[in-house]
C-alpha cells in the first residue's frame, strides 16, 4: 500500500494522533505540514508496519506533553522527516519505544519549553521538554535482534534504579552490569546470575579542587535542566528515576 497526503491538522481534543498507521504501510508520503494543537498529541506515531514515511514538509506541535513522532510499536523501517518542532512545556520532538533502522531528519529536531504535564501510559507526570527520547525497551530490543544471546556487559551512564533492571535483560547469561550513577543493587542482581558493580567515581579534597579550578577557567560547563524550590525534591527524584533528565537538577532552599 501507497499512501500520499496534503497538510494534516488537529486541533480539537479528539484527535489524539495526526497520522497514525495501524496497518501494513510499504510507502508513505505526507507532502504538507503536519501540526497538532492539543495537549498530549502526536504528529506521526506508528502501531502497525511502515516500510518507509517521509514528511517533506516540517512537523510542529503546539500542545503541552505532544510529541513529534512516537514508533510506538510495530515495524518502521525508515522514517524520514523534514524538521520536527514542539512548541509546549513537556514537548517530546521523537521518542523511540521500538527499534527503527534509519531515522533521518534533515533539519533538525527542536524543542522548545520546559518542565510540564505529559500524560504517560494514562498517567500525568512532570516532566522536562527534550529533543530525542530513546526508551529503554528500543535499545534492549535491538540488541537482543543482533545479539540473541546477549551481551557479555552493559557500561550504563543514565538509567534510574527503575529503569536499569529492564536495561539488563541486554545481558547473557553470567554477565556484567555497570552503573556510574549508582543504580544498581549487586545483592538483587547476583540472584539472577548477574554481576552488578556500581562504579565509584574519585571523591576527595583533591578532586574538588582540580573541578573548582576547572570551572574557573572556562574548561568544565554544567548544564541545568531546571531550578527547583526544596519543598519539590520528590519532583526531582523523580524525574531523575525516569531518565528524561538532560542536565542538572538544582534544588534551592528559600
């Protein structure tokens, strides 16, 4: 099947995806601008099997929590885009639940906001604006597809505790899982025959003085994803659990 369109719009508050694809789909072309205007909504998001979905035209959100494009599930094999923009708190430009071969956007993926409501599997939860979201289970997945019997050791810099069990099943049988955020619990993941490590980074006077330094000539730059009030620690706790953190989290005290 060959699919072509003009411009696509949704603005009111049924429309939950502008282009969705259920089916078995060997072509699609959307020639016009694809744009959302409601909260939590999607440009593109794919169930089914795409071969191939090219947007020659950009992709804008304006809703608060929307997304560009989702490969929810299913099959896409190459998805190709002109540009993607959101433009709300929350916005998500591409997140990737399933593994795709090729994702190509020509010009750039752009978000644009900050921390906000998203509605996530029927739940609203904080969370920041961002660019690229690649979720866990793509990863696993696609590893398990070109390593069926896993790997022999995972180096994670970004997992949560909660995430990070799911980030193992990349794992073979008797192999190793390394955390530089301090994420995993060895006691738990010996039981499944794993050998977890927590990797320690060097602490001490001497570090903090050779960082300071650093930070005075120019050399070490901190990104802050957001500044929050004490009174919202749990907020940021969470937020750092889920992994949608791009950037330091300051929490300030009044």
């Amino acid at each position: 099947m060959e699919l072509k369109g003009m411009s696509f719009h949704a603005q009111t508050r049924d429309h939950k995806m502008v282009l969705d694809n259920w089916g078995d789909v060997d072509r699609w072309i959307a020639e016009g601008d694809v744009r959302s205007h409601a909260h939590s909504r999607i440009g593109f998001v794919n169930f089914g099997t795409t071969r191939t979905f090219r947007a020659l035209r950009p992709v804008a959100t304006f809703g608060r929590g929307a997304r560009g494009f989702k490969a929810y599930d299913g099959l896409i094999e190459t998805a190709e885009f002109e540009r993607i923009e959101t433009h709300a708190d929350a916005g998500v430009g591409v997140q990737i639940s399933r593994p795709i071969t090729h994702l190509i956007v020509h010009g750039g993926i752009i978000a644009h906001g900050g921390v906000g409501d998203s509605l996530v599997k029927g739940v609203i939860k904080q969370l920041p604006a961002y660019g690229l979201s690649v979720q866990p289970g793509a990863v696993v997945e696609a590893v398990r597809t070109s390593h069926p019997g896993g790997v022999d050791a995972v180096l994670d810099v970004v997992s949560g505790a909660a995430a990070i069990g799911h980030v193992a099943q990349a794992l073979r049988p008797g192999g190793s899982l390394l955390s530089t955020v301090y994420a995993v619990d060895p006691a738990q993941f010996a039981e499944r025959g794993i050998a977890a490590v927590n990797v320690v980074r060097p602490q001490g006077a001497e570090m903090l003085r050779r960082l300071s330094r650093m930070v005075e000539a120019g050399a070490l730059r901190v990104p802050v994803q957001a500044t929050l009030p004490l009174e919202e620690a749990a907020r940021a706790q969470e937020m750092l659990q889920h992994g949608h953190v791009r950037g330091k989290l300051v929490l300030t005290v009044a």
